[in-house]
C-alpha cells in the first residue's frame, strides 16, 4: 500500500484509510493449519490409513490409467448398473438408519480424511473393540461442515435417538446411542451374513444386545472428528493445539517407515503389530484351557510363531503416483536379528 499525497485537502483522510485497511487485514482472524497425520495422532496409535491431502490425491487418481478406464464410455452401462444397485443397497439403507445424507458430505474433505484406531481398553474379549477416530479437514469448508452437523443433530431428535452432548477441552461434542439390533439389521440388508444354506448367524446375548454403541462427533475449527472413544479424541486435541501429549512421529517404528515410504506419498497405512499380537495370544490362553488347547488342530502360540508373526513389528503401505504410475509399497518390519527361514 501507499499513502496518498497528492492532494492536500485529501491527505489525512487517505492516510487514516489506508492505515486502517492494514489493521483490519493484520486482525483478520487466520485458520491455523491443520497438522500432518503424524503429528495429530498420539504415540498409541495402533493403526492409521491416511490421505494427508485429499484434493491433491483426487487429482492425482482422476488421471490415473484406473479412473480413466471407469470414466470410459464403454464402461458407461456397467458403471450406471454398478452405482445405482450401490446406492440402494448399501448408501441408502445406511443414511435411512443414520438420518444422514453422504452426499452432504462429500464435498468437505479439502485437507487430510484419516481414520485411526488405538488400543482404548480392547482386549480381544468381551465384545470390546478398539477405539477408533475418523478425521476430515474440511478447510474453507468449515461454515458448511457446521451447518450440516447441526441439521444432522436435528434430524436425529426429531426421529427420537438418544443423545447426549458433552465439551472435551472446549469443544463441544454430540454423542447419539446405537441400538447394536438396528445398526445390524441395517448391515444385513447390505452385507447379508448368512451362510450358503441361508441359515442366520446367533443372536446376540441379552448382555451384548443392551449394550448401546456410542458415536462421538464434533467440530474444532475445520476439523470434523468422529469417534468412540472420548480419551482418544481428547488426546487428539491436545495434539491440535500443540499440547504435550507424544505424537505417533514420535514413535520409533513408525519415524522409520514414516521417512521411508511416507513422506511423499498420496495415502499410506501403517499397523503396529506387536501390541496386537499381545492382545491375540493372551485373549487366546485365557478363553482355551490345556485340554482345548490340546485339542486345536494348530494352536495360535504355535502358529503365529511359525509363520514369523511373532518377530514382526509393524506393517506399512504406501502409494503415490509418478511419471511411470501408480506406485504401491508394501513392507514388513522385521529385525534382522529375528529373521529365519
């Protein structure tokens, strides 16, 4: 900017204008990034697949030799069947259980979507499963993502579900209660679980049946965070802000794939697997006694050892696109001094 003057009569006026445009753009309130993956999740991550940016891997797929033979107007008449018996079987019964609209959302990831798990009490037993976290930067699109969680929020009083809303570290988070019967009946309509005689699985035990699922969402700034696990979410936030919790960077196993495979990559997954190998062959003694144990035609305590399991320590996956195509890695972190065979 410059300050005008030209003309005498004019000069203090366009100096008080120009001084106040500068102020109102250094007060301008500036969306602080979002960090990487690695640096948002904590050091007891036991799983994670990412695209650490969505837009830029998009473009990239929509060019890949893949997408365009989907694109093709060969495929025209397979895609369009492919799609709408996609749509009613599987979207739609979904979004009908849920009160939710895909399509809504579809629009909103502009930064990274990652989905990651942590341990949050599993132990391979007891219907208990691992906590998960789902993460979507929506960017500039935070005023629609808010908008679209409040109609959604709505939507799910009107049609009576139970909710309870809570703040973790200011940030207020809606959770609604699933009947685990409804969720499944809704699952079986898209994935049917019978078997080729067309017989049903068990029913659920009373226990098992009252147990209500619990799905945690909220938004902080352009970050739409789903989960089930309010501690996992929370340490997430403190990540978010910058809070000392130990990130999954920080953690040996991954740094090494991390500088390996990740750095450039579109999307990648990475499975630390010592901690569930744990979680298997303890859930796996406590429920078989000796004489069950005996009678297994390979026990897990002797399988996983054979086919090395027991020496592996993480599982990554990466892919990225370059002149040549599409590139997928895959790797298994074995120590050199545990490798036999």
């Amino acid at each position: 900017f410059r300050l005008a003057t030209d003309k005498p009569g004019n000069s203090h006026m366009k100096q008080r204008l120009s001084l106040l445009a500068v102020l109102a753009c250094l007060t301008l309130p500036l969306r602080a990034a979002v960090p990487p993956p690695e640096q948002l999740l904590p050091a007891d991550t036991l799983a994670v697949v990412t695209v650490p940016d969505w837009k830029k891997a998009a473009a990239a797929f929509k060019q890949s030799p893949q997408m365009q033979l989907w694109d093709d107007p060969a495929m025209q008449a397979f895609r369009e069947k492919f799609m709408t018996k996609f749509k009613e079987e599987v979207v739609a019964p979904l979004e009908r259980e849920l009160r939710i609209k895909f399509a809504d959302y579809a629009g909103l990831a502009q930064g990274q979507v990652t989905l990651a798990f942590t341990q949050s009490g599993w132990t391979g037993k007891d219907g208990k499963w691992p906590g998960f976290v789902l993460l979507l930067d929506s960017a500039d699109q935070k005023g629609k993502l808010k908008d679209n969680l409040t109609d959604l929020k709505k939507k799910w009083l009107d049609a009576g579900k139970q909710l309870k809303t809570d703040r973790i570290r200011d940030v207020e988070f809606t959770t609604i209660l699933l009947d685990p019967a409804d969720l499944e009946k809704t699952l079986d309509k898209a994935f049917p679980s019978k078997d080729a005689k067309g017989e049903t699985q068990p029913e659920a035990k009373p226990d098992e049946a009252a147990r209500k699922i619990e799905l945690t969402l909220g938004q902080s700034d352009s970050l739409l965070m789903v989960g089930n696990d309010p501690k996992f979410l929370e340490k997430v936030l403190i990540r978010l802000s910058g809070g000392g919790v130990p990130a999954l960077a920080d953690e040996a196993g991954f740094q090494a794939n991390h500088r390996a495979q990740f750095r450039e990559a579109l999307s990648y997954a990475w499975l630390n697997w010592k901690p569930i190998l744990e979680v298997l062959l303890r859930a796996d003694e406590e429920d078989s006694g000796p004489s069950q144990r005996a009678s297994q035609a390979v026990p897990m305590d002797k399988a996983l050892p054979a086919l090395g399991l027991d020496r592996l320590k993480a599982v990554a996956f990466g892919m990225n696109n370059s002149s040549d195509g599409t590139q997928m890695e895959f790797f298994l972190s074995v120590p050199e001094s545990g490798r036999q065979g």
